[in-house]
C-alpha cells in the first residue's frame, strides 16, 4: 500500500457508503470520491444509461477497469465503491490487497427505510419496486454479497457507527 492510506467502503445500495465516506474524508482530511462519479465520468453516461443500453456484463467491466486504476493511484483517499462491486472480477480480493476495506453492515430494516421508494427510484436495481419488494430485493443481494463484504479488513455494524469510531479502528488495524 506504500505510504498512502486508502478506505474503501463496501455494503449494500443505500448502507451509507456515500453519507458515511464523505463524513470519514473530511475527519480524515482525505478526498472522497464514489466509484459511479468515476465511472460516469469516464464513460460519459450515467450508470442507469449503462445498464440500459450495454447490460450488467458492460458495466462490471468498466467498474473493474475504473477500480483497478483508482487503486494504484498515489494518494490517500476515502472511495465509496457501488454495493456490488466487490462480488465481481476479483474485485474484492484487489480492494482488499491494494487498501483497508471497510463493510458498512447496516441491518436490512434500516436499509430499506432509508431507500424509501423515491429515492429507490433512482438506482436501476430497484426501479419499478414497491417498498416490500424493495425489501426482499436487498435481503436477496444480501445473501448473494455477504461472502464478499465479510472479507473486508473491518466491519462497522448497526445502524449507527461514526467516523471517529471508524478511525480509531483503523489505527489499531494499522498498529497491528
């Protein structure tokens, strides 16, 4: 990992991985940056349009690709990866090799309450669900990512974790 310390953050659509990294950078001051920003702005078209027009397939690749290069970049940064993105391509293990990886392990109730059907509307997994759906959609990724986001060097769970606790087990992990 050289001298640069990078987080990046891993769990479920609507875990907190964006509210939560943006707090962690700016208590860390790091930057912050959300993987489909980079890779909406690599490819010049939204992540719904990607899905739409290329399919799944397309977009894990263009994820890994933007992944891979973000990793080897020489600066300390907070990165809010998309919720499955470690369960494609090794991605996993290269997060895992290239920085400290973070699961936001947030229970499903919360999750889905934080969804609500607007803003579930706005992300191509969930469009078109009504809340129950919602609901058992994530319960199923759930039990497809688990496996992954369980490799992740630290877990924060519940529904309230704070960047300051987040920091202090960073420096015990990193003192180990």
């Amino acid at each position: 990992m050289g001298n640069d310390l990078k987080i990046v953050l891993v769990g479920l659509p609507g875990s907190g991985k964006s509210t939560f990294g943006k707090q962690l950078a700016a208590v860390l001051q790091f930057p912050y940056y959300d993987l489909d920003t980079l890779i909406e702005a690599k490819s010049h078209m939204s992540i719904s349009d990607i899905f739409s027009k290329y399919g799944e397939g397309e977009f894990r690749k263009q994820e890994t690709e933007v992944l891979r290069n973000f990793l080897n970049r020489d600066e300390s940064y907070v990165l809010a990866s998309g919720g499955g993105c470690p369960c494609f391509n090794d991605n996993m293990d290269l997060i895992n090799e290239k920085s400290v990886s973070v699961y936001l392990d947030v229970p499903l109730e919360e999750i889905s309450m934080r969804l609500g059907l607007a803003k579930a509307q706005n992300r191509p997994m969930f469009s078109g669900l009504d809340q129950g759906e919602i609901t058992l959609k994530l319960k199923s990724l759930l039990l497809e990512r688990d496996y992954f986001y369980r490799q992740s060097k630290i877990k924060l769970s519940g529904e309230d974790f704070s960047a300051e606790l987040l920091v202090s087990e960073l420096i015990r992990l990193l003192k180990s």
